[in-house]
C-alpha cells in the first residue's frame, strides 16, 4: 500500500511514494520531477514500472489543462485522483484568507506543511513559511494555528525578464550576489536577491509584533538555496514542505 503525493507548480511537476500512513517528514520510497511539458511521457518513462499506488493526493496551480493532462497519465491505475482545494480549517490549521478558497493550493499546503513540521519539533510558536520559485510567497502563520495571510511577489526570473523587456541594454548573464556591486550582472541578481530578502525581513518583523516572539523561518522552493545566504533572519532550508503538507492532509480523516 502506498500513497502517491503529487506538487504541481508553474515549471515543474514533482512526486513522491510513501507508505500510505507515512507522516510529515517521511523520507520518500521513489521520487521525481518533470518539466510541464514532459507531463504526457509520465507514464511512458518516470511512472512505467511504479507499482500502483493505492491513493493519490496533488496540489495544482498550473491550471485544469495541466491536470487533466496529468490524471491521463494515472489511467493505468485504478486510482480516484484526489486535489487539494483550500478550506476554512485542516490539518490543524484556520485559514484566516478573505475567501479561503481562493487561497493558492500550494501556499495553504505549505503552511499546513510547515505546522506540521514545527509541531512535531515541539515549536508552538510562530512560523514564517516562504517559497521561492518561479513566484516568491512569504506566508505567517500564528501561534495558535491560524494562517494570517502572506505576499506574492515575482521570483528571480520574472523579476529579470521584465527588466529586460522594459529597459534597454540589459540581456546580461546572471550574476553574484555582491553587498556593493559594480557591474550590471552582479547589481540584478543582488536587486532581486535584496527584494526577496526585504520582504521576508519585513514580514519576520510584523510576524514577531503580532505574536510577541521571533518566528520560525522555514524556506522551501527550488531557488530558495540562492535567497538563504542574503536573509538576514535565522532560518532552516526544507526541502519538501508542500509533500509534507500533503502527508498531513493523506492523514486526516476524510
């Protein structure tokens, strides 16, 4: 018996089998990540020799095209497709969002992912949950459980692309990360960088008012590796918050 996790982003499909009562922070028994377009080759190639799992569960915010395209690649298994559809309350936490369905699926299932992962740790306090991928999102969630709301903001690539289309002369390799830079390579990583980093700072401080102690920072995401070195705030890399969060909800009772 195994349970298929499913994280499907605006690049990237990921996956992952655990054992079907696995919990959050589980290690994996199979994993992988495809490109969008690669999806139709899933179960082809990645998926060919997967045993069948005996339950699914994904978080999609590539749009209804790209699921159907994905559930089309489980029809070789008898298995009913299950998608996360934010609600007012799971897994221990309250969404405090104006219409919480509304709410990302990814970003309501990292925070439950991150609650789950403090919890476990013994920390009741506060926690700060950012992403950082092709979109960036900072995201606080309270002492007592309740996700307050949080920030979207382009990631490296966007914010990137819409200076070269805005601006001229500045189609320029990536850069490094400098306090003082002196070329344009190296000024638009290090901008992007800092205005990553200025709003993850910005919400630590708000979040540590609100809750009247220092959160705990948990940054997940491919490109959250390029981010971690310039935040100024105590922090932790976690590789799968979005699969953990996704095992907490695989244990909740349906």
């Amino acid at each position: 018996m195994s349970f298929l996790a499913i994280d499907i982003g605006n690049t990237r499909l990921k996956w992952a089998v655990y054992a079907d009562e696995a919990e959050p922070g589980s290690s994996p028994l199979q994993h992988g990540a495809v490109f969008l377009e690669n999806i139709d080759r899933l179960a082809d190639e990645d998926w060919h020799n997967l045993a069948p799992p005996a339950r699914m569960l994904g978080s999609n915010v590539a749009g209804d095209a790209v699921r159907r395209r994905v559930e089309e690649q489980m029809e070789q298994w008898d298995l009913a497709p299950r998608w996360v559809v934010p609600a007012a309350e799971a897994a221990g936490v309250r969404n405090g969002y104006d219409h919480p369905t509304r709410l990302g699926a990814d970003r309501w299932v990292a925070v439950i992912g991150a609650h789950a992962h403090a919890r476990a740790r013994g920390v009741s306090g506060p926690v700060l949950v950012v992403m950082v991928g092709t979109a960036v999102t900072v995201e606080a969630l309270s002492s007592a459980g309740e996700f307050l709301g949080g920030l979207i903001l382009p990631g490296h690539g966007i914010m990137l692309r819409a200076l070269e289309g805005g601006t001229a002369g500045l189609r320029v390799p990536t850069g490094e990360v400098r306090d003082f830079p002196t070329n344009t390579s190296d000024a638009l990583t290090t901008g992007g960088t800092f205005a990553i980093c200025g709003a993850v700072e910005r919400m630590y401080r708000l979040l540590c008012g609100h809750d009247g102690q220092a959160p705990l920072v948990l940054m997940t995401g491919g490109a959250g590796w390029k981010v971690a070195p310039a935040l100024d705030v105590p922090h932790e890399l976690i590789e799968g918050l979005i699969f953990d969060g996704l095992l907490a909800l695989n244990m909740t009772p349906r």
